[in-house]
C-alpha cells in the first residue's frame, strides 16, 4: 500500500500548533523590539529551564493551578518534575537563590513558552509564548505605576493606540469571600467572573447574609474610576476591601498623571490570576482580541516561599496575540541570491560575509531568489535582465544592490 498525503498526517496533541517560517520571524522580530526597550528602562534577562522538580515549582502555586501543571517522572534521579505553566514562580526562586545576594531593586526580563494542561475536550492552547518583565525590591504605588507604564509603552509601540488598561486590586474581595462556605465557593467564583447577576442571585441563599447583595452591587458599578469612590460605603463592613480601594484610588490618581487616564479603566470584582497575587492587578485588552494581551500584578508574598522576605510585581505579555494585532511593518527580507556552478561555495561565503542571504543549488527551483549568481553572471528575476561580470565580490555586490535598487 502507497504512502498518501492522508496517510503521512501527523496529528499535534490537543492545543498544540506549528508556526511556520513568516509568523516565527514576526514573532521574532516583536521579542526583540520588546527585549530592546525593556532593556532601556533597565531590565536585564534572565533565561530559567523549560521545566524543574515540582516540589520546587509548584511551591510558588499554591492555589488551583496546580491542576494546570504537566508532571513527568524524570529518568535519571526518578523525582518528579513538572513542565512550567507560569514563569513568575520560577522568578521568585531564582531571586531568593541565585541572585540572594543581589540588593534590590531588582529589575528582570525573560522570553519563555509555558506549557499547560488541557481541559476535558479543550482546544485552547496549551503552549502560551510570553515576554515577560518582574521588579523586585519596590512595595508601594510607584513600583506598580512604573510597571504599568513600561506595559502600555511596550503595546503603544507596536500600534495598538485603540488599547485599554484595566486596574485592580487582589484584596479588594478578599476578606468577603473568605467568609463564602466552600461548598459554593468554586460556583460563586464563577459567577463573578462571568458577571453573572442571575447565579449570584441563585447562590444568595447558601452565601452569608449580605455578600451576594454587595456581590450583585459591586458588579453593577461601571468601569470608570469614579465607581471607586461609589464602592466605598458598600464595601465598608471589610476593612481590607477599604484599603485596598485606598491603594487602588492612589494608583489610579498616579497612572492619570502619567497620561494614562484616557484608557484607564477600573474592575472592582477581580479575581483573575495566580492565587498568589496580594494587591495590585492589571490587564491590557485591545480590538480584535477576546483576551488580555498583558496580565500582571503584585505578589509580595511569593519570594517568600522560597526563602527571601521580598516585595515584588511583574507582567507577562502574550507573544502571540500581541504580534497577531501589531501594526508594526513587516520586517523586509534580505536580498536573497542563489549561486550555482564553478565556485558557487567561495562566492557564497563572501556575500553572506556581506550581509546577503545565500543558497546553494538549483537555481531553477529556487523561486524565492532575487538574483541568480554563477561564476560569470547573473540574473534579476524581476525583470530577466542577464548581466555579465568577472569582477571582484566587492564590484559584484555594488551591482548587485544597484540592479536590486535601480
């Protein structure tokens, strides 16, 4: 029996995909813009291995996400280990290990894909390539702004100016919500992420007196900052929820007076995330994506867990979908010559020397090849024109580009 196209399929796993050469470079091109400017506001990257022991990784997960992670025994000390669904804990190791000595502030960078377990019958990807920023050291409002700002000029850059910025606060529900019986907690959750007023409704009954009521409210008020000040009496029975509203009212008052006002927005009901966020959240949404573009926040307590008391916050940008919508140019190829014949090799290496992309070969088959270059001539394909030269490669290039150019 022959071999068929059909026959010769290789299926990925569930949420996997191939990204072929024009998207890998546009990526590529996005990671580096945003590794340049990164580095100029002072981030320095970091590179941490695509997985670990997952006694020691999932120590920074301490929440629900442990069910994301994908654990395999490794061969060769028979420990468990576990493929990363999130860098930020490998961050807070890293800080209280390797760099324990390090005086903070700390400012760090990293390009990373973490890997996630599917759910049942889920199509979603799996495999989520990030860039992200952390920095350590800074505890109030001005770390978190500088953050904030370093995240909108990374997106600003890429020509997103219709883009959104969300604000919260972690702890803003924190101390309602640990009142909720956790019978109904994973429902409750559910419902306010969804802003589902009908099941908060339904839940009423199973929940305290007054918490789905001041749930119902809360999700009532709009996204403008002012709702800030409109949460506060519904939300005065919790003192930390008020204090958390005093941070997020401060942070907000510093993001306006960085020019950020006009795409400011505030979510009073969050609860999105790792479990180990301890107050400020933020998310970038822009058009044409269903989903945040760049998720962070604030996770004091995290470096903790690893050893080392360290206030810390960061974001992570998802490479995919920011370099989907970037109105960024495509990056031009560069001049591409196929050389054929009688010393087709020492030809090749001096033009790749000189910057050109060169291949070897059948210059016949070779479609994607500006130039067709043997050892005395060559031809332009956009126009056919056959040149005849013996010159030297360095002759031989200035006519090259001037043909290419002309």
């Amino acid at each position: 029996m022959g071999l068929t196209p059909r026959s010769l399929e290789a299926p990925l796993p569930t949420g996997m995909r191939d990204r072929l050469p024009h998207e890998a470079e546009a990526r590529r091109a996005l990671v580096e813009r945003m590794l340049a400017r990164a580095g100029a506001w002072g981030y320095g990257l970091i590179d941490p291995p695509s997985f670990e022991f997952a006694s020691v990784l999932e120590r920074g997960l301490p929440g629900g996400e442990g069910a994301d992670v994908l654990r395999f025994v490794e061969p060769e000390s028979g420990e468990v280990a576990a493929l990363r669904p999130d860098v930020t804990p490998q961050v807070a190791r890293i800080l209280a290990t390797r760099m324990r000595h390090a005086e903070p502030p700390l400012r760090l960078a990293y390009v990373a894909n973490v890997v996630r377990r599917a759910g049942s019958g889920s199509a979603a990807r799996r495999e989520v390539a990030q860039c992200g920023v952390e920095l350590a050291g800074p505890s109030g409002p001005l770390g978190d702004l500088e953050l904030i700002a370093l995240a909108d000029e990374l997106v600003a850059r890429e020509g997103l100016a219709s883009s959104t910025l969300d604000l919260g606060d972690a702890l803003v529900l924190e101390e309602l919500l640990a009142q909720v019986p956790l019978a109904p907690r994973s429902a409750l959750h559910q419902a306010i992420d969804r802003r589902d007023v009908r099941v908060l409704d339904d839940l009423g009954a199973a929940l305290p007196q007054g918490i789905a009521r001041t749930l119902v409210t809360l999700l009532g008020l709009d996204d403008d900052p002012s709702s800030i000040a409109l949460a506060r009496p519904v939300l005065a029975p919790w003192p930390s929820a008020v204090a958390a509203l005093d941070r997020l009212e401060a942070l907000v008052a510093l993001a306006q007076g960085a020019g950020l006002a006009s795409r400011l927005r505030v979510d009073l009901t969050t609860l999105r995330g790792f479990s180990y966020y301890t107050g400020t959240t933020f998310q970038i949404f822009a058009a044409g994506a269903d989903e945040a573009i760049v998720s962070g926040g604030r996770y004091d307590s995290l470096v903790a867990r690893y050893g080392r008391e360290l206030p810390s916050s960061g974001f992570a940008i998802d490479i995919e979908r920011l370099s989907r919508l970037s109105k960024m140019p495509s990056v031009s190829p560069p001049l591409r010559v196929a050389v054929v014949g009688e010393g087709a090799f020492a030809a090749a290496r001096a033009l790749r020397d000189a910057g050109l992309v060169v291949v070897h070969g059948d210059a016949a088959s070779d479609t994607e090849a500006a130039f067709v270059l043997d050892h005395e001539s060559f031809t332009r394909r956009s126009s056919g024109m056959r040149i005849f030269s013996e010159k030297p490669v360095e002759a031989l290039l200035a006519h090259l580009r001037s043909a290419a150019f002309g």
